[in-house]
C-alpha cells in the first residue's frame, strides 16, 4: 500500500536496542506476538512498559469500538507524521481484513469513506485534540455529544487521541525504523499468515472491566485527570504509569515537572500549567523563577539537564520529524542512555496528558 506519509523525512534510528528477558517477555504475552519496538525503550523501564501498555485494546475500553480506536490511532499518527505508529496501524487495519482502498479513502477525507456518524465524530474529535490542543478539543467536544456519544465513551475517545500522541512522539523521538511495519503487507508470507496473525492479535485484545478507584498522590500533578477515569481500567493504567515516570531515578522530579510545565505553556493548557508551578513552588522555587524559566526556557537556577530538556520538551509540541530527531541526536553526547529515553517518555507523555487533561475534567465535572 502507497503510503500518505511516503514523503516524510525520517533519520536513521539513534537508539541500539536492548535486551531485557523479563520485559520483552511481558511485552510479548500482552500483544501475542514479539513487540516490534519495545527494545528500544528498555533503559527507562517505565517508558518501556508504557510504550506496551498504553494501548486501548489491552483491556482498556468498555465503551469505544476498537475498529473506531484504530481509525484514531490512523488520523492522528498521519496528523503527527509518525511513519512507524502510521504504518502498524494501516498494517493492523489490513489485517483485520480493511482493503487498502477504504484506508485511502480514510486517509484522504474521513468525511466521505463510508463510515458511521459516531466515527466520524470520533476522528473529527481526534484530529482537533491532537492537532490544536486544549482549545481544540473543547471546541470539538460538541460534537462527540450531538453524535449520541456519552460521556464515558467520549473521555476514552480522548484518551486514545492522547495514547497516540504519546506513541507517536516516543517511537519519532527515537526514529524507530518503519520500514519492516511499512512493508509488512507486501510480503508474500504476510498475505499467507494474515488470517492467523489476524487470530493471534483479536485473542490478545480485551475488552474493559470495571475498575476499583485508585488513590492518587496528592502531591504529584495529574490527580484530578485520574479520578476523572474513576470506575475505569484506564484510571488503573494511568496511575501506574505516571507513578513509575515520577520515580524513575534518571532524570530529577524537577526537571520532568519543568518539562511538563513547558509543554502545558506551550499548548496551552492552564489547569494544567496551574497544578504544575504548584508542584515547582513545593520543590522551592518561586513564582517568578518558574515564570522566568517557562518563559525563557533558562535561569541561572537550571541545572545543566534541565537547560537541554526544556528546549526539547518545547519543540515536541508541534514538529517534523527529521528536524525532532537531529535535535535528540544532538542529545546523546550530553545524556546517559537511560535519561535520553526518560526525557523522550517524559516529553511524549506531557504531550499525550496535556492535550485532553482540560476536556476529560470539564465533562467530569459537569
């Protein structure tokens, strides 16, 4: 299948895969088969198993079709120019049996490719969230709700808009090869194991359970979009994922707050912006020191990680990707392994949580 992004500058991959028995292991009994990139990942472990399991189709939607969570995840990657999130999903949709026509149509114009109101909603939601931010989002949201969409369904939709992004910008960051994922339905042995691939991955997917609430650190940001998913697995994944960024020892608390901080500016998203400089006054400094440092991205108060980071964190909001991946080139003189994949999981997911963290509030509290 031609490619949209075909066009699309990409670098040579600037991470070696690792070896992790324990992980990799994980990572394949999740997905069914061996996962493609979870290697790459491997020296922040957290940012590994995030990259696995921040997927709508591990047990994580009770309302969203995963057909329609597929389609989001096409859109979006295609709004980011992510050649390697892009090429799985066309692969998977091709898999699951989607002729390489309608996906054209899809990519070209949503709105006449034969699909469902709901799911044109749906992608019409997703490219507003991933595409303009906060604002975008709240502008769209209307829309989901005129399509009949409730508001559980509509705070997954906006959590798969937000899991894209954040896979989007890690596997980018990293320029993780896609040519293997690109051509995958040109092989010859591809065509003839499709159905049984096809089996394999619709064994491994599951549908959402309700979830018991999980208790939130009230000292750490992002509370409030967890209690938002209340009654939800995806409250449970999230949690866990944002406990272990926050504990992960490679980069300083300080410096991940300050790269969220950037990237709430930077979108913008103010409630966002508001939990974060609380959390950087709790970590002493001022309100004229982080306004000094948001602003300028550098303070004679930055260490030397935090005064490489904040740049990057900035330019991951919106980007092409060659130009993204010289930037973290440039970075592997200056970071150790671990803090070079911590800082792209970091950036990826203030991205992800930054875009739908105003709308997924607003329609809980409504």
């Amino acid at each position: 299948m031609d490619s949209a992004l075909a066009q699309v500058a990409w670098e040579s991959s600037l991470v070696e895969p690792g070896h992790d028995r324990a992980l990799e292991a994980y990572a394949r009994r999740r997905l069914g088969i061996p996962h493609m990139t979870v290697r790459y990942f491997l020296a922040a472990p957290w940012v590994a198993r995030a990259v696995v399991d921040l997927h709508g189709e591990f047990g994580l939607l009770m309302k969203l079709d995963q057909r329609t969570a597929d389609l989001i995840g096409l859109v979006v990657s295609q709004e980011n120019s992510c050649r390697f999130c892009y090429a799985i999903v066309r692969s998977t949709l091709w898999l699951q049996g989607m002729d390489a026509e309608r996906i054209r149509r899809v990519e070209q114009d949503f709105a006449r490719a034969d699909l469902p109101a709901r799911a044109q909603a749906a992608i019409g939601y997703a490219r507003a969230q991933s595409r303009n931010g906060p604002a975008g989002a709240k502008a769209a949201w209307r829309s989901l709700r005129d399509a009949g969409i409730d508001t559980l369904e509509a705070k997954e939709i906006a959590f798969c808009v937000a899991l894209t992004d954040f896979s989007n910008r890690t596997h980018t960051m990293a320029a993780v090869p896609y040519q293997p994922a690109e051509r995958m339905p040109e092989q010859p042995v591809m065509r003839l194991l499709r159905p049984l691939v096809d089996r394999v991955l619709r064994k491994h997917r599951e549908r959402g359970r309700p979830a018991a609430p999980v208790p939130a650190d009230p000292s750490l940001p992002y509370g409030p979009l967890v209690a938002a998913f209340a009654g939800s697995p995806i409250a449970v994944t999230l949690q866990r994922t944002l406990g272990e960024m926050w504990a992960s020892p490679y980069l300083s608390r300080r410096c991940k707050l300050l790269m969220f901080a950037v990237v709430s500016r930077g979108l913008p998203c103010e409630l966002c912006e508001l939990e974060l400089t609380g959390a950087l006054r709790r970590e002493g400094l001022s309100a004229a020191t982080v306004e000094h440092m948001l602003g300028r991205l550098d303070a004679p108060e930055l260490d030397d990680t935090e005064r490489l980071l904040l740049p990057l964190a900035r330019e991951t909001l919106w980007y092409e990707p060659a130009v993204l991946q010289r930037r973290v080139r440039g970075l592997r003189e200056a970071l150790t392994p671990p803090q070079l994949i911590e800082a792209i999981g970091v950036a990826a997911l203030a991205n992800a949580l930054c875009r739908m963290t105003a709308v997924v509030i607003a329609a809980q509290d409504a």
